[in-house]
C-alpha cells in the first residue's frame, strides 16, 4: 500500500471515528432529554434505533455524507407536508331529500 493510501485510509476513519461520535452525542442527548420529560418514550425508542442503524451502516461502510442547507430543507419538508386545497363536492339536483 502507497502513503497516499494509507493516508486516505487514515483520513477515512478519523471521519467515520468523528460521524460516530456525533451519533453517540445526539444519542446521550436524546436519553437526557427522555429522562428530563422533554421527549417521549416512543421518539426515545425511535432515535435510537435510527441512530444504531446510522452507526451500523457507518460500520458497513454503506453510508453517504450529503451537506444539507437546513433552510432550504425545512422549506422543502414544510412544501411537501402541506395538504392540497379541498374542493367542496359539486351537488347535483338529483339525490336524496332531507326530511
């Protein structure tokens, strides 16, 4: 193996060494969060099996690092969460009568 792979290989897992880390921190903080009653049980039990899958695949070497604008993603959840405008049934004349 050449010292440019070596390095990159290097470089590699102080990434994955950091991206696991930050699992580990957002996990420690979600527990403190259920245990202060600012999260629920369910979220808990959602955000760690999210986050053990997360550490899973960065394990596996099956994961992908995508740079989010989080302005630009709120925006997009927010658009894509929106129900679409109601249209109130067209009434024929025919049909039942009320009595």
């Amino acid at each position: 193996m050449s010292d440019e792979e070596d390095r990159l290989l290097s470089e590699a897992a102080a990434d994955e060494e950091q991206i696991v880390g930050t699992l580990a921190d957002e996990l420690r903080k979600a527990l403190f969060d259920y245990y202060q009653g600012d999260m629920e049980f369910d979220e808990l039990t959602f955000e760690v099996f999210d986050t053990l899958q997360a550490i899973h695949a960065v394990r596996a070497g099956s994961y992908r690092i995508e740079y989010v604008d989080e302005a630009e993603a709120s925006a997009d959840l927010e658009d894509r969460t929106q129900e679409p405008p109601r249209q109130k049934p067209k009434r024929s004349g025919r049909g039942r009568r009320r009595s």
